[in-house]
C-alpha cells in the first residue's frame, strides 16, 4: 500500500511539474514555430500517467506489464471501432496543431461561423473540439474532424479592417490625396485604440464616379 501510494504521489508531481513546463515553454514559443495548444500538454499528462500506473502494476502487484498491453491492444482494436468519431477528432486536432492550419488567435470561417480560434482542445474537458469565440462574443465547439473536412477560410486578425472607397477627384495628384486619406485614417483609429499597423490606400480601378 505504500509502494502505491508513493509512487502515484510522484506520478502527480511529476505530470504537474510537466505540465507547468509545456505551458510555460509553449507559451514563449507562440510566436515561432512551436504550435502552442493544450492537446500537447494533455497528451504529454496521459503519458506520464500511463507510465507511472505501469510502474505500480509492475512493482506492487507484479502485473505482467508487457502481457497486459498485449491484451489491451487486441481489445482495443474492437473499443476503436465504437470511438471512430473521438478518434477522429483527436486526430484531427493533432493535424491542425502540428501542421498549423490553425492556432489560438487565428481569425477563421468554417461553414457558417466566423470567429477567433481560442484553443484547438478544450482542456480539462475533452479532446475533440476547436474552441471558437465569435463575434456575438458567444463559445463555439467545432468538432476538430469537421474542420479537417470543411472549406477553412483564413481571415484577417480581428483588429484589422479594410474598408471600398471610391475618390471623386479628377486624378490630378492622386498621391497626395491618397495620403491625406491615410493620414485622416490614422488619425480616426488613433483616437480609438492604438495602431500597430499604418492605414494604407491603394486604387484599384477606375470607375464612373471616380477612383476605387
């Protein structure tokens, strides 16, 4: 009962340690190349699990580890045949992270709803959904293995906008009229929040009323 107790002690503060690390590291790489998602961190928790419950089968009760995944492994061709949708979507949610179709913070449409990506797993719930916060400020679960198969739309980040206008001007010095339109841009959206990126115009075409 002791060798029990202690090593599923050690277990838990070694999955706590793992996951306060992956966190932190994951974290301070959301900027590179490291898909920062709590998929990573949750599958990394069961590992640690898996393996101390192993060690205490294997020292306390001299439970024929190897044996018993054996078995585990037979059975488990049949218990996967009931979870194909779970399984899917777990798939499906390592796929979008490791590949990075998508991460927290990406501004995206599936099907019908538009929203910000919060997380590719919901933590400490379940491993199938895609959290999505729309813009009626509302949580949408999307089923990972749906957005592996539906049409995925990439839109800008939410604090950016464009906006059609067409100049009524006789295309005498279009750059300095395009420049009074981004300094007057710069000037409306200063006095709403901070800009981190500079309005810019362009025209595209030329139409009957003026210049797009």
């Amino acid at each position: 009962a002791i060798s029990v107790v202690v090593i599923l002690g050690i277990t838990a503060i070694v999955a706590r340690l793992l996951t306060r690390f992956l966190r932190r590291v994951l974290h301070f790489n959301e900027q590179k190349d490291l898909p920062s998602s709590s998929i990573f961190v949750n599958i990394a928790r069961a590992a640690v699990w898996v393996t101390g419950i192993c060690i205490m089968l294997s020292t306390s009760f001299n439970v024929n580890v190897s044996a018993a995944i054996t078995a585990l492994g037979i059975g488990g061709i049949a218990i996967s045949l009931g979870f194909q949708d779970t399984l899917s979507n777990l798939i499906g949610g390592l796929q979008l992270s490791l590949l990075r179709i998508i991460k927290p913070g990406d501004n995206i449409t599936v099907g019908s709803e538009s929203g910000v990506v919060r997380d590719v797993i919901v933590e400490n719930m379940t491993l199938r959904h895609t959290v999505i916060r729309t813009y009626h400020n509302s949580r949408l679960l999307v089923p990972n293995s749906i957005i592996n198969k539906t049409a995925l739309v990439q839109l800008p980040p939410p604090n950016q906008t464009g906006l059609p206008v067409v100049v009524t001007t006789n295309g005498e010095d279009l750059t300095r009229t395009a420049s009074a339109i981004e300094k007057a841009a710069d000037e409306a959206a200063s006095a709403v929040g901070k800009v981190k990126k500079k309005p810019e115009l362009m025209f595209s075409e030329i139409t009957g009323t003026g210049f797009k």
